[in-house]
C-alpha cells in the first residue's frame, strides 16, 4: 500500500521524485497534479501518511493548500517541495505546520535524507538555510497558525469562503448545511481568531497565507 503522495502539476518532476523516493518508501507511491486531486486520494486512501507538496499547483493559493491538509489531515505529514526559496516563505511554512521545505534545486540524495528525518518524526531544513530560518521566526504567524489549530475542519473550510468574499448563505449552500449552521460556525471563527468581524477574518487569512512573487516559483 502507498504511503506517500507527490502532488506537483509536473509530470516530469513527479516522475524524478517518484524514482527518488520509490528505494526509500519501499512502497508504491501516488501522485496527483491539483489540489483537488490530492484531497481526493487523500479521501480514498486513509492510510497515507506522507504529502509532497508543490505551493504552486493548480487550486491551491500560497500557503492555504498547507494550512487546509493540516485541517483536514492532521495526522498526514506534509514537506513541501517548491522552487521557491525565499527565506521568508520558508519561515511561513515552516511555522504554518510544514514537516520540512525542500528547494527543487536540492539534490534528489538530500531529499531522500529529509525524508528519512520526517519519517522518524523530526522536522527538516537545508542545511546552510537552518540558521537563517530559525533567526528571525515570524511571531504572528506562529501565533496565526496556533489560532488556526483551534478551528474545526469546517470551521477552516467556512474560514476559506469568507475569505473568497461568500455570504453565509452562499456557504451553506457550498458546503450543504443550514444557514444557521454557518453562523455558529462564523462566530466560533472569530472568537478562535480573536478579530471582531468577517471581513477581518478573511483578510488576516489571505494576508498570513500570501506567498510573495508566488506566481514567479514553483
């Protein structure tokens, strides 16, 4: 049975990673190109225990696919693996409940070592960005992803809807409940967040979630 999933919109990098991991995994390994395709095996397949994940995939917007999977998921580990090297969005993932962020620049021998660790249940970095990273940890997004965590998987899931901008209406009808469902769901989510408001709520979820020159990496 797989016990990882490598969720990149590139058929020939997941090729190469796939290869990579197949020799440490010792076990088949699924692979989806959007984020709605990796919920779904995610659904259909309980027993998986890793996500190899790219920021830039289809369906997901900078960091909401990581924060999402951590909902949902909790039990799943998630490393994502982007081109995106900036230390700032590093710190952000790292902080939002990454397991490890691993460069695409990186050699496919470190990726089978930050694997390796995150499978004994340690946290990895590249080596020459651990300081770096460490030195200058986000405190509101630290404090953002400890809010987060208090959310139920709906909660979060009613969370992304105000930020889309829907109506409480609009978001039952999403996610098929009654109206006053969602209220209750709306009020938790601001007492959990601390902010007074929807509107406020979603902007705080866009604006700690944002990955700068998101569209420029992968």
């Amino acid at each position: 049975m797989a016990r990882a999933v490598i969720a990149d919109d590139h058929p020939l990098f997941r090729a190469a990673l796939k290869q990579a991991l197949a020799e440490t995994l010792s076990t088949d390994i699924e692979e989806a190109a959007s984020f709605e395709q990796l919920l779904q095996v995610l659904d259909q397949q309980p027993q998986l225990e890793l996500v190899l994940l790219d920021l830039s995939m289809p369906g997901n917007k900078g960091l909401t696919a990581l924060t999402s999977l951590r909902s949902r998921y909790p039990d799943v580990l998630v490393v994502v693996v982007s081109a995106n090297e900036q230390l700032a969005v590093i710190r952000q993932a790292m902080a939002f409940g990454a397991s490890a962020y691993i460069p695409k620049s990186m050699p496919l021998a470190e990726l089978q070592q930050a694997i390796h660790t995150v499978l004994a249940g340690d946290t990895w970095l590249p080596a020459h960005l651990i300081d770096a990273v460490r030195a200058e940890t986000p405190t509101g997004a630290h404090d953002f992803a400890a809010r987060l965590e208090l959310l139920t998987p709906q909660q979060y899931r009613v969370l992304e809807c105000l930020a889309d901008g829907l109506l409480n209406k609009q978001i039952a009808y999403e996610l098929n409940v009654q109206e006053t469902t969602i209220k209750q769901h709306v009020s938790a989510i601001l007492r959990k967040l601390e902010v007074t408001n929807r509107t406020q709520a979603g902007i705080i979820f866009k604006q700690m979630l944002s990955v700068p020159d998101d569209s420029e990496h992968g």
